[in-house]
C-alpha cells in the first residue's frame, strides 16, 4: 500500500535497544505499581488486630486507626502532581528509584512501629515514596513504547491496578492468618530490594528536553490546594457531616487555592501544567471519568467489606477472595480493551463499561444476608469488565492528548483525579452510609445501657461490639444491626451506581467517537521528534 504524497510519516520515538526490552519494562514497572496499589487496600484488612492491646497489636484507637490510613492518603494525594512535573524535569527513572526506596524504607518501619503514633508517622512517609512510584510507572510507559503500542501497555497497566485493588485484603488475610501485624508491611521491603535491581538494569532514563523554567508558586499552590481539599474530604468522611466548619474550611481553602494555582499557570510563561488542554472536551471528560469511577468504585469497595465480614461472618481473607472475580475480568479485558475501541470507538466502549459499573452497583440493592456467593462474584465480574473497558481508553485519552516529553505532567493529572475521586467516595459514600444506619439503629437502642448508646450507633462494628458484651440479651440487636447496614447499604449502592451513570453521560457526550471509515483517530502530535527515551 503506497503511502499518499505529503502523509506524515512516522518517525520512531523510542531507541532500538530500549524498544526490545519494553516488554520486561512493563513488566518491572507492573511490579512496582502493585505494591503500591496493593498497600492502599492492605491496612483495611489488620484494623482489627492492630486495635487490640500489646502485644498482639498497638492498642489504637478509632481516630488513631482512621489516621493510619489516612496519613498515607494525604500525603500520596498531595504530592501526586508535583512528583509527575520532578520526572519530567530530572529524569523519570530517578523519581522512581528515589519513591521506591523511600517506600520501601517507610515500610520497614512502620513494620516496628511501637506506637499508633510512629505508625501514622511512617504511613506518612509510604505515602510520600509512593506518590513519586506511580506517576513515574506511567510516565516511562509512554517512552518505552511507541504510540501504536501505548493503548495495549496501557491496558495492561490499567489491569494490574484492578490486581492491586483485589490481592491486597487476600494477602493482608494470609499473613495475619501466621505472622504478627507488622508483616503486612515488611513484606514491601523484599519486593522493593527485587523491583530495585531490575529498575536499575532494565528502565531507561527519560525527561523533558525542554522543560523551562522551575514554576515554584505553582508547585506549592498545588501541593497546598490538594492537601487541603483532600483533608477535607476525608474529615468530612470521618464525621460524617459535611457541613461542619473543620471540613467546609479546608475544602473550601483547598478549592479556592487551586483555583488561584489555574490563574497562574494560565499567567505563566512556563506552567507546571498547561491548563488549556482543559479546554479539550475529549481531555477533560477522560479525567472527569477517571474521577467518578474511582469515586463510585471506592465507595462501594468500602461498605462491601463491611458487608461481607460483618452480616455474612466471612473472614478477610474469604472476603479479599470474593473479589478476585473483579480482578480477573480487568486482567482478561484491559488489555485487549484497546481492539474494541479500535471497532467501536473510545465513546461507545466507555459509555458501555460506566454503564455495566452502574449495573454492578446498583445489583447490591439486591444483597441480602442469604445472597449466593455466586451472585456476589458474577456482580464482581460485570464491575471488573465494565472498568477493565473504561480505564484504559480514557488513560490513554489523557495520556496520548499530552506531548510525550510531557508524560509525567499526564500522568499525574490521571493519578490526582483518580485519586481524589476515591478518597471522596470513600468520604461522601462511606458519610450516606453511616448517616443512615445511624438513623435506622437508634430506635433498637433502648435494651443497651444508656452510657454505651452512642458508642452502639456509630456503625455496624460498634453495635455488634456491645451487642456481644450483652451476652444472649444482645441477640436481637444484632439481627436489627444486620437489617440496619443492609438498608443503608442498599441506600448507599443507588448513590454509587447514579454517580456512574453521570459518568456514563459524560463520557457518551464527549469523548470521541469512530473515526469514519479510512481515517485514522485524530492524536496529538508528538512536539520533539527526536527520541525521548534514553
């Protein structure tokens, strides 16, 4: 086939020496994204043991417990953007050498953590390392593999972040089933020293040729308006009331601080991020359909523990394996998500995939505490299709609308969104959650002694705690629980699945259609046709 006159011709972006070793690239960075996926879902698993007096766990509290968590969130979501814009100025490979060892060297402590407090703290530095691993993972991605190949890697990047979600309260359940508390973090440190030496030998260095001058004020409006936003999200989730001045203060200052950060990047003559690729209706319903997804898939990732291990008495472990089904349907279909856009077209694939998530929410109205394990891993499987044909598409929508030398500006604008969309469904899902059981659990109250009543109506967990000190008298309590979270639950589910389906509008009204017939899809073109990857 001749090529027509004056058609642009390709130019290889990658080195032949780095493009015969892509494949075991992925491979190490697929690695190292794992376990920091794997660690946000792990801590969830050992709340209940590191609650527990010395020496079988830290003695925590609830606010203590929450912090553990929530430290990392903090930190990882505030630094997600800054870490994204330092790969591109000095080298990617460095950035994620120096996130991985700082990961790794953060879970060693917080493995010999003494105190709930040394914990918090060195859940705090996992945190910082892994806000400079993840972006950095996408960022070499896009310069180890030519365009063509991208939306495949990326379907398979995509995927191992479904395996993260999964494996994370499997093997958080099988260790704590043999080893103390602290292993579920000392088993980073291992993996790191293995990702570490194959890091060294197979990734490349990449970084933005020209990448201007340093934009400080924009960096720190960044790391502020995030950190800020983000605390008042997860306050927000922890009263479970969003109109309580310690959270509208931080999410409103967060708010009106990054709105100050897109005033002067639009100012700046060297940006951090060029905030006019916003204005791209394709760019912009990509990061907003990242966004509600994670904020619909979180949510629900969050009462469906609850659901599992508190009505239907499963272990962790048993719960963790429940959700393999999602797993294994973004493992199967992410990948191969990359030909059906090339049939369909990235709108029609994604509207599809938000719709079958929708579904798959909406399907918990139906749980009951008799529902067929069955039913439960076929609603799983649908979740983990419809995501498997959503993620990737719109990461590569993202991705691919940037220049390459621009990839760790890319992928931390993906890594943010889906990152604040998750820890707002946490919030705002796990807040409907908590307001209703509440309401639906006071009026069985009155046989539980008055000083504990509103400590028994702070959640399923507390009530069932004081249901079990109350002996054969605590009986029908627990069954009003068990009726209690199911309402809620199914509540909370209808939210979740209309949060998706607005993601459904929104990608089906702008994300790019098929191109007619003989027309190649519409790509950015690459600024720097030199190689980028070294």
């Amino acid at each position: 086939m001749s090529i027509p006159s004056g058609a642009p011709v390709a130019v290889p972006q990658v080195p032949e020496a780095v493009h015969r070793r892509r494949w075991a690239i992925l491979a190490v960075l697929m690695f190292s994204l794992l376990i920091v996926v794997l660690d946000n879902s792990i801590l969830n698993v050992a709340v209940k043991t590191i609650a527990s007096p010395s020496p079988t766990g830290l003695g925590a509290t609830q606010s203590e417990l929450e912090w553990a968590i929530n430290s990392y969130t903090l930190v990882f979501a505030g630094l997600l953007f800054t870490a994204g814009l330092l790969g591109d100025r000095i080298g990617r490979k460095k950035v994620l050498l120096f996130g991985i060892v700082l990961f790794g060297l953060g879970s060693a402590l917080a493995a010999m953590s003494g105190s709930p407090g040394e914990l918090i703290t060195w859940r705090a530095v996992m945190g910082f390392g892994a806000a400079f691993v993840m972006p950095a993972t996408l960022a070499v991605l896009m310069n180890v593999f030519e365009r063509d190949e991208q939306p495949k890697a990326i379907g398979i990047w995509a995927g191992s972040v479904g395996l993260g979600i999964a494996i994370g309260p499997i093997t958080g359940g099988l260790l704590l089933e043999h080893f103390w508390w602290g292993s579920i973090f000392l088993v980073n440190v291992p993996v790191v020293v293995v990702a570490l030496i194959a890091m060294v030998i197979l990734v490349p260095d990449s970084r933005d040729p020209k990448p201007g001058r340093l934009d400080p004020v924009g960096v720190v409006l960044s790391i502020i308006g995030l950190v800020l936003l983000v605390y008042g999200i997860i306050r927000g989730g922890e009263l479970a009331d969003f109109t309580d001045a310690s959270v509208l203060l931080p999410v409103i200052g967060g708010l009106a601080v990054l709105v100050v950060f897109v005033l002067h990047e639009k100012r700046s003559s060297s940006p951090a991020i060029d905030v006019s690729y916003f204005r791209k209706p394709a760019f912009s319903a990509a990061v907003a359909a990242i966004a509600l997804v994670f904020f619909a898939l979180m949510g629900v990732t969050f009462f469906s523990a609850f659901y599992m291990q508190s009505v239907r008495g499963w272990s962790a472990l048993q719960s963790g394996l429940l959700i393999l089904p999602l797993a294994i349907a973004q493992m199967i279909f992410a990948p191969r998500a990359r030909l059906v856009v090339e049939r369909f077209g990235a709108r029609a694939v994604c509207t599809v995939g938000m719709l079958l998530v929708a579904g798959g929410l909406a399907a918990f109205v139906l749980f009951d505490a008799t529902t067929p394990v069955w039913v439960m891993c076929v609603v799983f499987f649908v979740q983990g299709t419809g995501m498997a044909h959503v993620m990737p598409p719109v990461t590569v929508a993202v991705m691919q609308a940037l220049p390459r030398e621009k990839a760790g500006s890319g992928s931390a604008v993906n890594n943010t969104f889906r990152q604040v969309g998750g820890a707002l469904g946490i919030a705002v899902l796990g807040s409907v959650l908590s307001t209703v059981y509440r309401g639906d659990i006071e009026g069985h109250l009155d046989a539980v002694p008055a000083a504990a009543r509103d400590v028994a109506g702070e959640s399923i967990e507390a009530t069932l705690g004081v249901a079990e000190k109350m002996g054969p008298a605590g009986t029908p309590l627990v069954a009003a629980a068990h009726d209690a979270f199911l309402s809620a639950m199914h509540v909370t589910a209808i939210g979740s699945a209309c949060v998706a389906l607005v993601g459904a509008i929104v990608v089906a009204l702008f994300l790019p259609g098929r191109p007619p017939a003989g027309q190649p899809p519409a790509q950015e073109e690459e600024a720097v046709p030199a190689r980028a990857a070294r």
